[in-house]
C-alpha cells in the first residue's frame, strides 16, 4: 500500500521499565530476559512490538471490543494451520495491527498492511542485568517433596518506544482490492467508530492503560517519562532526537532543539508536542514545542486525522 504523502502520527516515548517482562527461553533453570547488544557491546534489554501488541490487544478487550479468535484449518500443513480471520471491520486488532490469511502453499496470502506499528521498546544505555532466586515450591507437603528453586533474569531500565500511526484506520479500500476478500467487508466503517478505535487506542497508548505481559511475580506498567508526538503528511525522522540524560535526570534539550530548527517544523509543515508526565522538562526552553497533556494529545491527533 503506498503510504507517501498520507497523514502520519509518530509518537516516541521514554518509559522506565522493570523485572523481565518479556522472557526469552530457559536455559537450564534460568529464565532469560530479551536483550541485543550493541555494536560497543552495550547490553540492551528490550521488551518486544509483539509483547506490546498483546497487551494493548487485551487491554481493547476489556473495553469491549471483539479480538481475533484465528482459524483453524485441520486439513492444513503445520505452517499454514493457524491463520488471522482477515475481517478489520469485526476484529478491532485486525484493523488496527494488520493481518494475514493464508490461502495455502504457493498461494499468495490476503493480508492489510497495519495502519499502526511499533518498536522495540529498548534500553537507551548499558544495562546491568542481574539474577533473582526463586523456588517453585509442591502443593501437597510431603517429607520428600523439596522446593525447585530456579532464576529469573531481570533489568532496571529506561528505554523508548517508537509508534507510527497512518490514518486510514477503519478504511478498508485496499483490503476489498484483494482476492478471496469478504464479499460484505465494507470499504469503510461509520466515521465515528473509527474516531472511537483510535481514541481508545491512544487512551490506552498514552496513559499507559497497559499491562506488560510477564507478570507472575509483579504488576508491570511502564513508568512513563515523557512522549514527543508529531502531526505530519508522510513520515518524519523524528524519534532520534527524543533522548534522556540519566546523570541529569532530564531529557536532552539540546536534541529537542535541533528537532524543532528542521524546515518542515519552522515551516508549519508538522506540528509537534511533548507530554510531560514526571514534570521533567519544567523551566526548559520549549517554545516551539508546546507541552500539552494526554487529553489534549488525543483531541489533536483526532482534529488533524478526520479534519477535511
């Protein structure tokens, strides 16, 4: 789908995150946490778009939307069995986190590009990632039943998280285009369920309304710092400019400056705004920036999406 030129939203937020939220594999009796190095062999903990997606998909659910069951088809090789059922109209992650439908080997499959799309949320820094012990104790108390104890990897960190949304939630134009597509799959939904879609998104988005997957042992919501949000048409390198100074304990002013000197900005070309939840950038130079606060981030990201 050619998304050049089409209105985006890009939102980058710093968040601090704690535990191991999203486990890689055992190894042995420890479980491990999801991390990349860097190319100075900085360890980078990282919770992953998957992880993400899961946990706002559940946190729609609680508001009442509907949430793609999959399908199955039995007669299918092992590859191919589980499939998304492909109705964005019906399944309120389907619209917005794309889908795929496989059509059977060498066939092509029926999928939406998704309309949202993340991250990682990784660490900004070097990250000391260190063991905690547990045990697994039985059930039942026996003189021969003893504890399984085991380890759980766990990190402190302060990571970003990168978000680009375009607006064509609720649009399925492209998706109607392609073979094997529901013959009753409207080109578009009603204009306020779309608006309702993407506020409730955001709602849970930037809140944080969320929770973290992995939470056997703790209630994990990320701890939000700030979230830079720009309005533009088309994409805008953006999200490297939103940095934080851990000594300082403050974001990087001076990267938020060079943001706001680009053309398109002093041209009125792309609005942008900073949420401020830990009252971090108080007293900073960041007039072109304005602060603004969750509500009114959402109200403006509806006006520039469904204005004419």
């Amino acid at each position: 789908m050619e998304v050049k030129g089409r209105k985006a939203v890009q939102i980058s937020i710093l968040a601090r995150v704690y535990g191991n939220v999203n486990a890689d594999e055992v190894i042995g009796t420890r479980i491990t946490l999801k991390k990349m190095y860097s190319t100075a062999g900085e360890v980078l903990p990282f919770v992953s778009s998957r992880a993400l997606k899961y946990s706002i998909r559940q946190a729609l659910k609680e508001r009442g939307y509907d949430i793609d069951p999959f399908v199955e088809n039995p007669d299918a090789v092992e590859a191919l069995r589980l499939s998304d059922t492909g109705r964005p109209d019906k399944f309120v992650d389907n619209d917005l986190f794309g889908y795929m439908v496989t059509m059977g080997r060498r066939e092509q499959a029926r999928r939406r590009q998704a309309p949202i799309s993340f991250s990682y949320l990784r660490a900004l820094r070097d990250t000391s990632v260190v063991a905690e012990f547990a045990a697994r104790f039985p059930r039942q108390t026996a003189t021969s039943s003893n504890p399984v104890p085991f380890e759980v990897e766990v990190a402190d960190f302060i990571g970003r998280l990168n978000c680009l949304i375009y607006n064509y939630i609720g649009d399925f134009t492209e998706d109607k285009k392609q073979a094997g597509a529901p013959s009753d799959l409207p080109a578009q939904l009603p204009i306020e369920e779309r608006k309702k879609r993407l506020k409730d998104f955001l709602e849970i988005l930037l809140t944080p309304s969320y929770i973290l997957p992995r939470r056997t042992n703790s209630l994990n919501v990320p701890e939000y710092y700030v979230a830079l949000i720009s309005l533009s048409h088309g994409a805008m390198p953006i999200y490297q400019y939103l940095d934080y100074k851990l000594q300082e304990e403050a974001i990087d002013i001076e990267k938020l400056n060079m943001l706001a000197n680009l053309d398109a900005i002093k041209n009125k070309k792309a609005n942008i705004y900073l949420i401020d939840y830990k009252g971090i950038a108080k007293g900073l130079q960041l007039a072109p920036i304005p602060i603004i606060t969750v509500q009114e981030a959402i109200q403006n990201i509806l006006a520039f999406f469904f204005s004419v």
